[in-house]
C-alpha cells in the first residue's frame, strides 16, 4: 500500500501519516490494522527507534498514536492526481491525536490540490469541533477533501455520525457502511425506513457498501436485503453508490466463497461474478479535477519537523 497502488476498490492510493487507535465501534471487532501495526512493531527496520513499541498490546490497540510528518509532507512531491485514502491504519479524529495536528494535514490536503484525499472517521463526535476550526482557519473546505463517516450497523450510535457529518460544511460528504453488520432479527429496511430521507437531508454524495472479511468461522454477515436496501436508498437520495464486496459470510451463504484467484478478493466475495444482479455498481462522486498548472508555492502555517516521528500519548474522548 502507497501513494501509488491499493487493493481497496474505491481509491488508488493510500497515506499513512499515522498508525495506532482504539476500538469503537462494532465495525473494528476484526480490525486489520491492528495486526499490520504489530508487524511494523517487530521489524527492524520500520521500529529501529521503537516508534511502533506500545501501539498494540495483546492483540489490541492501545489508543497511543505515532505521528509520522514525512508520509504527509510527501503528498506534496506527486505530480500524478489520484484519489488517496487517508489512513488505513488510524483514524484522523482519534481522540490522541490534537486539533492542529488534524489542521495540519487539511491544510497539506489544500495544497495537493491536484489530488482527491478521502477521510474517514468513527469519531464523528469530534467533526462539529474540526469544521468550526476549518472555517476559521481556510475559511472554507478543500473541494479536494472527501470528508467521510464509518456506519457500521442500524444502531443509534452508528447511523448518528450521518447526522454529524451532515452538520459540517464539508464539499463532499459520503459514508463507508463497511463492515455493514446486520441484525439478524429485523430487516433495515424495517428499523430505518428513513434512511433515504436521512442521507437527503445530510447531502450524502457518495455511499460505499461491504460485507465484513476475515477467517470463514468468525465474520459477521451483512445480510442480501440489507446490502440491496442501502443501495437502493442511496441512490435514491441522490447519492452515488459503491459496491465493495458481499463479505465473507454472505458470499459462503450464497454459495460463492473461494480461496482461488490470487488478487480477485474472492474469499470476501469482492469479485464481480460473485455477486447477484444488481449488486454490480461501482461509482465515485462528481468532482473537479484540478490541473497543475499554476502551482502556488507552498507556505506552511502548521510545519511539524518532517525528520521526526512523534508518539503521541493515548487519550480518552
Ligand atoms: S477505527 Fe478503524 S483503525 Fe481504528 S480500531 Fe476501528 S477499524 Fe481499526
């Protein structure tokens, strides 16, 4: 995973700028962050200071941060526009990490303005602070910023980060109802009939879609009619839709599963002809793409030391 390649369907590159978090949500039970952190931890040459040392303990992560300026400042080197997804490995909101070092990176992701970044966050309680310090500090959102929130079920405390997101004055809001994880006893479509009206009024342009993956025995299922439901409903609302994958549960369910095709992602049922009609939809919100010509020179108001890594210490909401 870089800037330049990623096996995630709807972008092209990822940045990591940052690495650790803390579980939230019924969306981070099989989270696999946590194990690619731990790896880091343990070899030499990413941990040879032990940047990475206390991050994960116990198979779980430990909510402290490390902070890494050169893999944000490097955006600023491409040349070729590319949507980037912003930390696959944290999240940008995480309680540990301070408001202006989250400014930091909104005012790098203004200046790679030839580039579409696309952040996403579980801690959408922090969002009505971070837009009151956007405006205040650009007076407006980068058109370039995707500003997204994870709804991980029908739950209350998922489906209130639309809300949230909805009150910020984003450019292009969208949420990631990956890993979508059903309730077995009731249909969404019957707890949140209001979904269609809810992504409406909260101006949701782009919806991505996706069972949960991981070991066959332990996934969660999304279920075919909540899948169907939520696309159903975001496009009605006017939203563009996504289709990442049926999850590992549903596509044993529907009797695709396989292990074959190395890079196809069949095992979590992420290939097109593993899916039953009307799934196959993938699409990305309508935007501007900015052209290079007229660079501006770049003159950073938040300017962390690019040499050096920073841990940052663990902290509750
Ligand atoms: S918020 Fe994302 S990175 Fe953090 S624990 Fe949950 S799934 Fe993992």
């Amino acid at each position: 995973m870089s800037l330049d390649s990623s096996g995630i369907s709807w972008t092209d590159g990822t940045l990591n700028s940052l690495y650790g978090c803390a579980e939230c949500s019924v969306g981070c039970r099989l989270c696999y962050a946590v194990g690619r952190v731990y790896r880091n931890s343990h070899n030499p040459k990413r941990n040879g200071d032990g940047c990475f040392d206390g991050l994960v303990k116990n198979g779980r992560f430990t909510g402290k941060l490390l902070f890494d300026p050169k893999h944000l400042y490097a955006v600023l080197k491409k040349r070729k526009s590319k949507m980037i997804f912003v930390n696959e490995f944290s999240d940008l909101l995480h309680e540990s990490l301070p408001m202006e070092l989250i400014l930091e990176h909104v005012q790098v992701f203004q200046a790679a303005y030839w580039d579409q970044f696309q952040v996403l966050t579980k801690r959408s309680h922090r969002l009505a602070a971070l837009n009151k310090s956007v405006l205040a500090e650009f007076g407006s959102w980068p058109e370039n910023l995707w500003l997204g929130v994870s709804v991980c079920s029908g739950a209350k405390l998922e489906m209130q980060r639309i809300e949230h997101l909805g009150a910020t004055a984003a450019a292009v809001k969208w949420i990631s109802c990956e890993p979508w994880v059903s309730d077995m006893n009731v249909p969404l479509r019957k707890t949140f009939p209001s979904l269609r009206r809810m992504l409406r009024k909260n101006k949701i342009a782009w919806t991505v879609v996706g069972g949960e993956s991981g070991p066959r025995a332990d996934t969660s299922l999304m279920t075919l009619d909540d899948a169907q439901y939520l696309l159903k409903e975001s496009k009605a609302a006017g939203s563009r839709v996504h289709f990442k994958q049926l999850g590992t549960a549903l596509a044993i369910q529907l009797g695709v599963y396989s292990t074959r095709g190395k890079g196809e992602h069949r095992a979590k049922g992420g290939h097109p002809d593993q899916w039953p009609e009307g799934l196959n939809i993938r699409e990305w919100p309508e935007v501007s793409w900015k052209s290079l010509a007229g660079r501006p020179q770049f003159n950073p108001a938040y300017n962390s030391d690019q040499r050096k890594r920073y841990r940052l210490a663990a902290r509750q909401k």
